[in-house]
C-alpha cells in the first residue's frame, strides 16, 4: 500500500474539483470504485462525492 502524502486526509469539498472534471471526461457519473481510485478516498467519501454529483445533476425544483 502507497504511504498517504498528507497525514491530514482530504475532505468531501476538496475532491470536488476533481470529481466534476471526471463528470465531464467520462460524459456521465463515474462508478463507486472509479471514484475510489481516481480521487483516493474511501467508500464513505465516494459514497458523498457521489450523493453530491447526483445533486449538481437534478435540475433545480422551484416551488
């Protein structure tokens, strides 16, 4: 396993970025497991990154 550059891990809104530009790259959601592996976070931390990308997707619901 690849020692961690940081001890300090990334947070949900720092892969962000990332995330969105792989959105565009790939023309849809990446799966858990890309998401995993391209951003190197855990399952939890896909699993929101993911949830987050499903929202930016809807389109906004005006009452």
């Amino acid at each position: 396993m690849t020692a961690p550059t940081s001890s300090h891990p990334r947070s949900v809104e720092d892969v962000m970025p990332e995330a969105r530009a792989s959105v565009l790259k790939l023309g849809g959601l990446p799966s858990r497991h890309r998401v995993k592996s391209t951003l190197r976070v855990g399952g939890p931390k896909a699993d929101a990154v993911l949830t987050r990308l499903r929202a930016d997707a809807d389109p906004p619901v005006h009452p």
